[in-house]
C-alpha cells in the first residue's frame, strides 16, 4: 500500500481473505472506524463478472459509504474499504457532518 508516496507492506491473519485484507489496511493506516456495512453485487455476469463491494464506516459519529469494484472481489473489497477510508479522512479534516452525518 503506498500512503504520501511511501510503500508500506504488511499482512494478518483474518476469517477468510476479506477480514485479513481488511485487518491489514487497519494495522497499516492506523484505522480505528467501525465496519457498519459490507455489501456485494455483480456488475456484469459470468464467468469473468465484476463485482462491486459498498463498504458503510462509522467513527466519531461520520458515516461513509465507499466503493471499489473489480473481477477479483478480494481487491473490490480492499478498494472499497481505502475509498471509505479516504471519505472519512476528508470529511474529518475539511467538513463538518451534515444532520445525518453521511457524506
């Protein structure tokens, strides 16, 4: 994972792939959010299918909603998890939460 243009490598152990990729990106940016929501979709069909992953995160009363996509759900996940991620440091840093507290 590269974070401000430094490479940082890490791994852990998880129940199943998605945890342990999940636990991973934790221990790397430091994460300390609640995992609301975990959603998967196809895109497309057969064999080849693109998935889409929604990943809900939660901290300090800020909800996000993030995105990734990609044939290996595993990587959609990932992608899905830092776009929540990202979403939740911006808004953090630059807006202050709407009613709901969504952005």
């Amino acid at each position: 994972m590269e974070i401000d243009g430094k490479v940082i490598k890490a791994a852990d152990l998880g129940n199943g792939p998605v945890d342990a990729a999940f636990k991973t990106i934790k221990k790397i940016t430091g994460d300390t959010s609640n995992l609301l929501r975990y959603e998967v979709d196809a895109i497309t069909g057969g064999t080849d299918a693109q998935g889409e992953v929604k990943c809900n995160l939660e901290k300090n009363g800020i909800t996000v909603i993030g995105r990734g996509s990609d044939t290996d759900i595993i990587v959609a996940s990932a992608k899905a998890y830092i776009n929540a991620l990202n979403k939740l440091n911006y808004k953090q840093k630059y807006l202050t939460t709407d009613v709901d507290g969504t952005l």
